[in-house]
C-alpha cells in the first residue's frame, strides 16, 4: 500500500486508534489551522505501532518562531 503521509485521512481507513485519531483531529481543525506550517502526523500512531501510552505527534515546518508560537496558542485555546 502506498501512503500519502502528507493527507491524514489515510488514517480514516486504518485501525481503531488511526480511525479515532482521525476524528480527533478533523473536530479539532489543527491541520487547517495550521497550513501555514505543513502539520505532518508523525509517531507511532500513523506507522501502527502504538502502545496504550502513545500521543499525537505533529510536526511543522516553522521558520517564525514568535509567529508560530502565537499561532499554536490561539489553536489550542480555539482563538
């Protein structure tokens, strides 16, 4: 199977825990609202080799800091 890491929804058609990650993260919006910065979904969750402690992981491509840093904020707090 060829995956496209860079569109989430391949976790949509995966495991439980890919298939709830992906509704967490749909109902959310943090891959919209972070765009800017192309989120990727790294970790043990995408590749099914997580355990019951695993998290989500997101990676971005950040070259503003501060900038960033206000962005991430205003996400988890839903500004």
């Amino acid at each position: 199977m060829n995956i496209n890491w860079t569109n989430m929804h391949y976790l949509a058609q995966g495991t439980e825990r890919q298939r709830n990650a992906f509704i967490c993260l749909s109902s959310l919006n943090i891959f919209e609202s972070l765009t800017f910065y192309a989120p990727l979904l790294v970790g043990t969750i995408p590749i099914d080799i997580d355990i019951e402690e695993s998290d989500l992981d997101i990676i971005c491509e950040v070259h503003n800091f501060p900038q960033f840093t206000q962005k991430s904020e205003d996400v988890i707090w839903g500004m």
